[in-house]
C-alpha cells in the first residue's frame, strides 16, 4: 500500500524500531524483499539507483515497483536513492517514486542545500526528500574487497551543521556519515555513537544509516535509539543473491537450462535477507 516515506519511518521510531530499505536492481528482488516484509507485517522500503533510474528500463522497473508497493498488503516506499541530476529525479517521480534522497554530499556545504532546495522547487512539497550531510567512502552500486575502496571514512558529519542545514533545505530525511561506508569494510565497522548521538539531540527530523551492510546486529540494534528510523542495505543482499546462484547455476544448467527453478534460489537468497533485516530492526 502507498505510504509516505516520512510517516512510515515516524510510525516506526515511535515503536522504537527502524525500517530496512533494500536496493532494487531487478523485479525478482523487489518482489522478494515485499513478500519478506508482508510475512513480517512490516513496512519497507525500495530503492532504486541513480544509474538504473537514468536509462529507459530504469524508468519502466521503476513504474513496475509503483504497481507492486501498490499492491501490497503493507506499507512500501519507492526512493530514488542518492541522485544529483534534477531531471533523472523528475523523471523517477514521474514513474512511479515517491521520495528521493538528492545527495548534495560530495558538494561544498553551500552547493549542498542549494541542490536539495532546487529538488524540492522541481519536485514539489508531495515528495518526500532525503538529505545527506557528510561523506560516505565507497560506492553503493559495488563491493569491494577488503583491501579496496570502500573502507575508509570521507567525511563524518559536523554536527554544528545539521540545525542549520535542515532548516534552510526542508528536508524530511536526513543521512549521516558516522564511520558507515558503501561496501564491503576492512575489519570490524568503527561507528561513531557519539557524533550520531550529537546529531540525534540537534534535529526532531529522522535520520539515515547508509552502508549498513557488515555492521554487526549489536550495533545496528543501538540505531533507533538515537533517532535512526531508516537503514539502507545493498552489499550483503547482492552477494547472497550472487553467490547462491554462483553455486546453483551447474544444476540448473544441467537440468534443462532451468531459468524458474534458478530465479527461484534468486528469490529465496533475497528473502531470507530481507526477512532478517526486517527481524533486527523490528522492536
């Protein structure tokens, strides 16, 4: 069912949970991450990439993703996750996503909030806007090996900034960088409770947790606490997906090149994820 993407991850805080949010390359996936959260009773949330969202069959997964957060027995966001460029946010909106992270982070502070208060001027008050404050090492669409990118801090949020930066963007959302990367991390993640606790005490609008993929359930348990209501997953779901058909694919080549039977362990690896990201962030 249709949702705002504030009033789900609200509701949720208020329980004192968080809501997981799965990139979505592909429909097979989307359709196994709904499917998880519709077990659980449970809210969730689809992204989709900037890269994905900017070519023709971007937009058509995107409007596909519309129909079936539609549909579902719960409530499902579809975010644009981590966009620069105002008309590939337009045209996702125009598809089908209701909220869209416009990602000023790698922009000098100033140009940050102007990106973020130039998305709301085109994409108007009805769609939910992410921010993002601070600077996330990595890249979201890959994973890394441990001894690659992806591992070390660009930024960590200054949380002087965060009064200042949300009242002049409006944003809804906000992403914060306290030692979470995109990727794999190299040894045991180091996040910084202190400064997300700082940042938490400044600012009533909830916050984000990208990179959560490797952070240990200990830690990410300790997220909602502090005002985290939404956390982002990429790298575990795409390497479970992967490496269950890695190990499939022989079988189901030898069995009639079984296409159904292998989409169908694509599924299962997609699932059993969500529904365990669902389990640790559900209080």
């Amino acid at each position: 069912m249709r949702t705002r993407l504030d009033h789900l991850v609200t509701a949720a805080l208020q329980q004192g949970s968080a809501v997981p949010a799965f990139t979505c390359y592909d429909f097979t996936t989307a359709l196994a991450v709904v499917g998880a959260a519709e077990d659980a009773g449970r809210g969730v949330i689809l992204l989709v990439a900037p890269k994905t969202a900017g070519t023709s069959n971007g937009l058509r997964l995107i409007a596909a993703l519309r129909g079936l957060a539609d549909a579902a027995s719960v409530p499902v966001v579809v975010q644009l996750d981590h966009a620069t460029d105002l008309k590939v946010m337009a045209d996702a909106v125009a598809a089908g996503a209701d909220s869209v992270l416009a990602d000023g982070s790698s922009l000098p502070y100033e140009d940050n909030i102007a990106l973020v208060r130039e998305a709301r001027s085109v994409l108007g008050a009805g769609v939910v806007l992410e921010a993002e404050l601070g600077g996330l090492a990595g890249d979201e669409d890959r994973a890394f090996g441990a001894d690659e990118a992806g591992v070390a801090v660009a930024g960590l949020t200054d949380s002087a900034q965060v009064e200042d930066f949300v009242a002049r963007t409006g944003a809804e959302l906000l992403a914060v960088a306290v030692g979470n990367v995109h990727g794999k991390y190299k040894g045991e993640p180091q996040l910084r409770w202190d400064v997300l606790q700082d940042i938490a005490v400044r600012t009533h609008i909830p916050l984000v947790l990208h990179g959560a993929s490797g952070i240990p359930v200990g830690e990410l348990v300790k997220a909602a606490a502090m005002n985290v209501g939404k956390v982002n997953f990429n790298t575990e779901l795409r390497t479970g997906v992967l490496s269950a058909l890695q190990e499939q694919l022989p079988a189901h080549r030898a069995d009639g090149e079984n296409l159904q039977g292998l989409l169908g362990r694509w599924n299962t690896s997609a699932r059993e994820f969500a529904t365990s990201a669902l389990g640790m962030l559900t209080r």
